[in-house]
C-alpha cells in the first residue's frame, strides 16, 4: 500500500503564495468532518493569515516602496509564525488521518508519497575499472551497468596507504 503524507515545503513559497495557501487551507479544512477539532483551531490560524497580510500591506509591494526596516521585520517575524501554525496544523491532520491522501487533499494540503527503503541491492553487474585521462592520480574510476530503473550513482572511495615501520 502507497502511503502519502502532507507535503511542507513552506519555506519555497513567496510572501503571496504562502498566504493564498493559508487561505485555501482555512477554506478547505472549515467544516471538514475528517478533522472536527483542529489544532491550532482555525480562528488561531486566521489570526495568524491576517497578522502576516497586514505586515505585508504596511510593508509595501514589489517594486514599489518596500517601507521600513520596522515593517520588514514584522514581515518576517508574522512569516514565522504562520509557517509554525501550519506545521501544527499538518502535523494534526496527519496524525488524526495517516496515510490518507483523500483527507488530505480535502483539506487543501499538497501530499506527497512516503519514502521508503527498496531493501539491499543486488552486487552490481560488469563491475570494471576505468581508466583514462579523467582519472586523478591515484584514483580508480569504477564502472557498472544500471539496474533497472536505477538513477545513477556517484561512488567515492577513499585509498588510504599504511605504512609499518618495524
């Protein structure tokens, strides 16, 4: 069974971006019955969308004046903040609903599926050395074939020489 989780990626959104996907949160999870008591409720988290729309309108807008140091800082502080309750919020849903991409998306989170580990690999086939004028000093340039489906590998190995003095 593919297991999904809510995907919290808040950090690569703009300033507009993470408010409009408050917003449609809010909107999403108001009245949902796969999440009854949210926690932050959602008055809190509204609290929070209009604490930061407010930095951002005494702040100014692109490219126009960007106000003060004061208001860029209110800004970044109500970002925080935000960011912070929507982690909680996410954090809620997955433990009151694991796994389930439907309860999700209905309330207005992006998913995302669980990573898992494939297991041991298999030792790789046509295992041979490489050379040529890539190679530093020293170095082996070491060659396989791909498993299928398998993204290339970068391989590192570390050649130390031990010497014994008698």
């Amino acid at each position: 069974m593919v297991k999904y989780v809510i995907k919290i990626e808040l950090a690569k959104k703009s300033h507009s971006e993470l408010k409009t996907f408050a917003d449609n949160v809010v909107l999403e999870m108001t009245g949902n019955p796969d999440y009854a008591t949210p926690n932050p409720t959602l008055i809190q988290l509204g609290t929070l969308i209009t604490a930061f729309g407010d930095a951002l309108t005494d702040w100014g807008t692109f490219p126009g004046n960007r106000g003060t140091t004061v208001e860029s800082q209110a800004v970044v502080d109500t970002r925080n903040d935000l960011e912070v309750g929507l982690t909680s919020l996410a954090n809620y849903c997955m433990t009151t609903t694991p796994y389930q991409k439907a309860a999700f998306l209905s309330a207005g989170w992006e998913v995302k599926k669980l990573k898992s580990p494939i297991g041991p690999l298999p030792a790789p086939a046509n295992l041979r050395v490489a050379t040529g004028d890539s190679t530093p000093n020293g170095g082996l340039k070491l060659r396989w074939e791909r498993l299928n489906g398998q993204v290339p590998i970068m391989c590192f190995a570390l050649m130390i020489t031990a010497l014994h003095f008698m």
